[in-house]
C-alpha cells in the first residue's frame, strides 16, 4: 500500500467518523445494536 492510497483511506475513515458522531441516532445504534444482537443470537 503506498503512501497516497493510505492517505485516501484515511481521509475517507475520518469523513465517516465525523459524519457517525455528528449523528446522535446513528452513534445511539451502534453503542446499543451489539448487544441486543449478542442476547438473541448468543
């Protein structure tokens, strides 16, 4: 992986981040949904 792809990776992870902590319900879901699902699916 060379140095460009990396930082276009990066630059992407951070984009969604910050979309994903801008968005209560979204962070709400994936604090919550984990759980839930290892209860039923055990």
């Amino acid at each position: 992986m060379n140095r460009t792809s990396f930082a276009a990776i990066a630059s992407v992870a951070r984009k969604e981040f910050l979309h994903i902590f801008r968005d209560r319900r979204v962070l709400i879901l994936l604090v919550v949904l984990p759980p839930i699902f290892t209860l039923v699916f055990g």
